[in-house]
C-alpha cells in the first residue's frame, strides 16, 4: 500500500467525522429546542393545577353536569324501555315486560 492511499483514506475518515459532529451538533439544537419546549409545558401544567385547586370537587361535578344537560347527554334523557313486539315505550322496565306478554303484535 502506498503512503498517498493511506493519505486518501485519513482524510476520508477525517471528512466523514467532521460531517457526522455537524449533523450531531443541529441534532442537539433541536433537542435543546424540545427540551424548552417541553419545560414550558411542565409550566403550564402546573399553572393549571394551581388553578383547579382553587375550585372543589362537588363544583367541578355541578359544572360537568350542567354543561351534560346542556349539551343533550345521557343523564338529562329519562330512560325509555320499548315492548320488543309492537315498539311502544314505557317509562319502567316492568311495563314494558307487561305488554309484551299480553301484546297484540306477537
């Protein structure tokens, strides 16, 4: 082997290992970049926790509940049971099972 060859490959070596700590180096900004990013958030969750020990638990229910009843949920909707035959709704669940033993629909 000649000493240009061996010329040729430490500089390849040299470039290659230049170019990898420039890649590794923009690497780094940017998980310095997330990293404060994510300090912020830690932030703002705090912020927000202190600001929900502010309110109780049975005020945070009646808030949630309002806003259900308002939007249409479950809980402002009585339960309806429907006789399996001729579909008529009933408010109770024994109701329902009367019809359908004396239903004209069977």
């Amino acid at each position: 082997m000649k000493i240009s060859s061996i010329f040729y490959i430490v500089a390849l070596v040299a470039g290659v290992a230049i170019q990898a700590h420039v890649d590794h180096n923009e690497f780094e900004a940017r998980d310095w970049l997330d990293e404060f990013h994510a300090r912020e958030l830690v932030l703002d969750y705090h912020a927000r926790a202190g600001t929900l020990e502010e309110f109780s638990t049975r005020d945070l229910v009646d808030e949630l509940a309002m806003r259900l009843e308002r939007r249409g949920g479950k809980l402002s909707k009585p339960k309806t049971y429907m006789c399996p035959y001729c579909s008529a709704k009933y408010a109770t669940a024994k109701e329902a099972k009367d019809c359908s033993k004396f239903c004209k629909a069977k």
